[in-house]
C-alpha cells in the first residue's frame, strides 16, 4: 500500500473555502478516479498563532501502477486549479510513503 500525502499550509481567511474544496471537488474527484483505495483529511493540532493552518490530505493506493496513472491524468490539473482558485493562500508539498504496517 501506497500513501500519497499532501500537507498544505492555509492563510486563516481561506482556511473554511479550502476545507470546503478538499471534501466537495478534490476527494470527489479523487475517488471518482477509481485509484484511490482510502483517503483521510487531517489537520494539525497544534501550530504558532498566526501561521495559518497546517492539513494533510492522504490518499492510499494499492498498487504503484495505480498512484502512477492518478499522478499522471489527474492530480496535476487538480493542484493547477488550487492554484487558480487560492494561490499563495495555500502552499504545499507531496511526498509518497510505503505503509509499513
């Protein structure tokens, strides 16, 4: 199993919009692909005052062929339209991680 993170940094003033376009549009979407075997949306507990908010969006895969294929037909045109829509008002990075255990 395969998780792809992606951890964003929200500004406070898009802080509910984001959240409302990580459940309605991206995790829909996400879904529909038919690659993604689970997803989570966190958010940090703690942070310093005025930093914004920290979440992480995970989506699991079974198999390295289907994280390749998502990666290659959907998530780019995803993270250009989250750029469109919040610009530097959300921030982020990937990384991709073997599940263990």
């Amino acid at each position: 199993m395969i998780l792809f993170n992606t951890t964003f940094n929200l500004d406070s003033s898009v802080e509910t919009e984001w959240v409302n376009w990580a459940k309605d549009v991206y995790f829909t979407n996400a879904l529909d692909s038919g690659f993604v075997v689970r997803h989570h949306l966190m958010r940090l507990r703690y942070e310093e005052e005025g930093n914004g908010s920290t979440y992480s969006l995970q989506l699991f895969f079974e198999k390295e062929a289907h994280l390749e294929k998502f990666l290659e037909n959907w998530e780019q045109k995803a993270m250009d339209k989250l750029a469109k829509r919040f610009g530097t008002d959300a921030v982020y990075f990937q990384t991709m991680l073997d599940v263990v255990i």
